[in-house]
C-alpha cells in the first residue's frame, strides 16, 4: 500500500470518527430530554459531555491544520451547538461587586456534611460567621445536624437567623425574614427528602424549596470495594466496573422520580419560587431539566468563571440555585470552604424585575 492510500485511509478513518463524535454529542446534549429508566445509555452520555466536547476540539484543530475545511464544519457546528451546555459551566465576565447594595434576597445553599460531626461546634460556628458576612438572608442546609455535643447549633444561629424551618432528618432552612408556612416532602425508599419554605420578604411571599436528591452511589460502591481489598480480597475489575454502573444507573432514576415529584409540587405554587439545593446530577442531565422548568439558572444570568461545586475528586456542579423568571439575579458564586465535600453557593435575587 502505497503512502498516499495510507494517508486517505488514515483520513478516512478519523473522518469515521469525527461524525461518530458529533453523534454522542448531540445525543449526549438532548440525552436529558429522556426519562433515565429504560433510556439508561442515552442518559448517561450528558455525563460524558465535557470529554465529547473536549474531543470535538481536538477533531476541529486536526482537520484546520490539515486544511480540510469542509470536514472542520462538523466538529465546528457540533461546538457552536454546545454553547448553551458549557454557559451552564463556564460564564465569561465578573462579579457585581455593588451587589449586595441592590435591594432583595440574598440566598445561600450548602451541604455541610453533617459538619462533619464534630462536636466542638467549631465548623458550624465558622460556617454562620461566613453566611454573616456574605449577607445571607435566607440559607438552605442539606446533611445539617443540629447537635454538636451537649449543645444545639439552632440556639447560636437564632440570633442572626430567628426564624427556622426544620424538614426531614438532615434539611433546614435558616431565614432573617419571616417563616409563614413550611412543608416536608417525603421520598420513597431513600433517606433524601426535600421542604419548602414561604417567607415574607417586605410584605411579599417567597417559597423557598430546598432539595436533595439521591446520590450516585459511587463513593459506597468505592467504601465497599476497599473494606473487601483490605480484607485481603482481590476486587475482580468487571464486577467493580458493573457495581458502579448499577448503582449509579439506579441513583439515577431514583433522582429523575425525585425530581418529578418537586415539579408537581411546584407546578401547583401560586407564589413566586426560589429553589436551592444538592441535586446530585449535572447540567443538563434529566433531573436538572426537570428541576429547572420554566424558572432561570442562576449562575447562567449572573454567574463568573468555571462553577464546580463538588470537592471531593470530581469537579462537577451538582448544587444549584434556581429563580422564577419575575425575579432578576444579580450575583451567583461560590465560596471554598473545606468543611465540606461540597462548595456553598450565593446568589443575590432582585425579587422585582426591572
């Protein structure tokens, strides 16, 4: 075979592959727009995403220096389509830093992992010195335990936060303003829950949802993989790779029907709604989509930079604060504290659009 075959065989082959990458990108990109039970493979290429995208670049720069314009359209279009995927990631531009002097809410959420059940108080002390001076008037807390030894956290948050609602086992929602009404909702077979709470911000009503979801199931997948190899027992590599997709196929659809149920719910909401919370899943993914409705990204109206809000070796967002489309957001991001695998996000609602 002659040099001049090899290369149009090497070209070809890379052409094969450029059009079969544009393919997992778009299905990756409506990949959410699926149910995840019986549509498992689809829905999990949204996760993929940033891998397609990155290999799209690639393939773009590839047929540029070969000159080969033509087929340089496809990763080129196949990118130009991702933009509204990567703006939920990546916002160019900074912060308002006059924010916190426009009139409205500023909303805080954060899983603070149990405060990582130490006893002194120190972690929730440090983290209610943050929420003050972040302004926050209203935060949502998943995995919260109000014990830290003999000693309630409730007791030394009331005085900057004096009104609380309490849901299930690990949530709350700490509030400077009134607390007129609240409510538990309840998932099935799972330690998640979720609660709403109405607060009265100047004479209007707020509902403030915070969620959260199931989780993928892998960090237990990998606890249990490492209590057998520290037992002395080989973890066959197939069996480890099944275990990890089962459970995270099964967090998967567990989190779709969560979200599903929030929806109802909110759909059923005659004031205006904020929500917060850990969702455990991507931008983009079906529960995302779901979670967000009609209602607006904050970090895509007013954020900066590269958002990640997950510490723990995985660097995706998966907490989130949403707004209805009456509100206008005025500054989203986030804080790196340590006390937690996850980051705490901020975001400063106009609660009138001008």
């Amino acid at each position: 075979m002659g040099k001049l075959a090899v290369q149009k065989y090497f070209s070809f082959t890379i052409l094969i592959v450029t059009v079969l990458l544009m393919v997992f990108t778009f299905t990756g990109l409506f990949g959410g727009e699926v149910q995840p039970a019986g549509n498992t493979a689809r829905a999990m290429l949204v996760y993929a995403l940033p891998l397609l995208i990155a290999g799209n670049v690639v393939f773009l720069i590839y047929w540029l220096i070969m000159r080969r314009w033509h087929w340089a359209l496809i990763p080129l279009i196949t990118l130009l389509c991702c933009i509204p995927y990567i703006g939920t990631i990546y916002q160019f531009g900074s912060l308002d830093e006059n924010a916190d002097k426009v009139p409205g809410i500023k909303i805080a959420s954060y899983n603070v992992a149990m405060f990582s059940r130490e006893t002194s108080g120190f972690i929730a002390q440090d983290i209610l010195s943050e929420m003050k001076k972040q302004k926050v008037d209203v935060v949502c807390f998943q995995e919260y335990n109000d014990q830290s030894g003999d000693k309630k956290n409730s007791d030394s948050y009331k005085d900057y936060f004096p009104y609380m609602a309490v849901g299930e086992s690990d949530m709350v929602i700490y509030s400077r303003y009134p607390i007129k009404n609240f409510k538990n909702i309840n998932f099935e077979m799972t330690n998640n829950s979720a609660m709403w709470a109405e607060v009265e911000v100047s004479g209007q009503l707020i509902r403030v949802y915070n969620a959260h979801l199931e989780t993928t199931g892998i960090n237990t997948t990998l606890h249990k993989a490492a209590k057998v190899e520290a037992r002395g027992m080989e973890v066959e590599g197939n069996a480890f790779i099944r275990a990890i997709y089962g459970n995270y196929t099964l967090g998967m659809i567990a989190r779709s029907g969560q979200a599903n149920v929030l929806a109802m719910d909110m759909r059923e909401c005659e004031v205006p709604i904020i929500v917060c919370g850990d969702f455990n899943d991507v931008p983009y993914s079906y529960v995302y989509n779901t979670m967000l409705g009609d209602k607006v990204d904050g970090f895509t109206e007013c954020g900066s930079g590269f958002m990640h809000t997950f510490r723990g070796g995985k660097a995706v967002r998966i907490d989130y604060i949403f707004h209805d489309k009456g509100m206008e957001g005025v500054s989203y991001y986030k804080r790196e504290l340590s006390y937690s695998d996850h980051y705490p996000v901020f975001m400063k609602i106009a609660l009138n659009k001008q």
